[in-house]
C-alpha cells in the first residue's frame, strides 16, 4: 500500500476531515517514528506490533559473490519490526 493508497482510505474514513489535514497528520506521525528510530527508541504500537533498532556485527572475512574475493562490511543499524501476538494470529487465520 501507497502513501496515496493510505490517505485516500484515511479519507474515505474521515470524510470531515479535510486532505491538508490528513496528510499534515500522517506526516507528523512518520516523523515521529522516524525521529524515535534514529534516537534508537523502541517504538512499540498496541495490538500492532514494535519498530526497534538492531546493531549488526561487523563482518571482517565475508566473500563477494560474484569475484570471491574477501570483503570487510562494517558494523550498522538496521530497522526491525515484530509483530504483536494479535496481529501474528490475524496473518497466519487467513
């Protein structure tokens, strides 16, 4: 689903609410998100699921595929996502 996609469902949810004010909203709140995971808060949403960040190990003898030369790949932060336990049973009914 689309930013677009999301504001139009948004929309048709809200009617009174003008388009300016749905976006101006949505954009607050992925900033918010954005703003937390850079700061490496854990961002936990109720019934939905934890956004958090994950320190990957540096790696000092992986292998290129292509060349099969060795290759250092330095440490770094990755976002993760787990889902709650309510939204894992509503994937896995259907």
């Amino acid at each position: 689903m689309s930013r677009l996609q999301i504001l139009r469902e948004l929309k048709t949810k809200h009617p009174l609410f003008s388009n300016n004010q749905i976006e101006t909203l949505l954009n607050h709140f992925l900033e918010i998100l954005e703003n937390n995971i850079i700061k490496k808060n854990k961002i936990e949403i109720r019934s939905f699921g934890t956004f958090f960040t994950k320190e990957i190990k540096e790696k000092k003898s992986a292998i290129n595929p292509k060349t099969g030369e060795l290759i250092y790949v330095p440490k770094k932060n990755k976002v993760r996502f787990k889902p709650s336990k309510k939204l894992n049973i509503l994937i896995n009914e259907k």
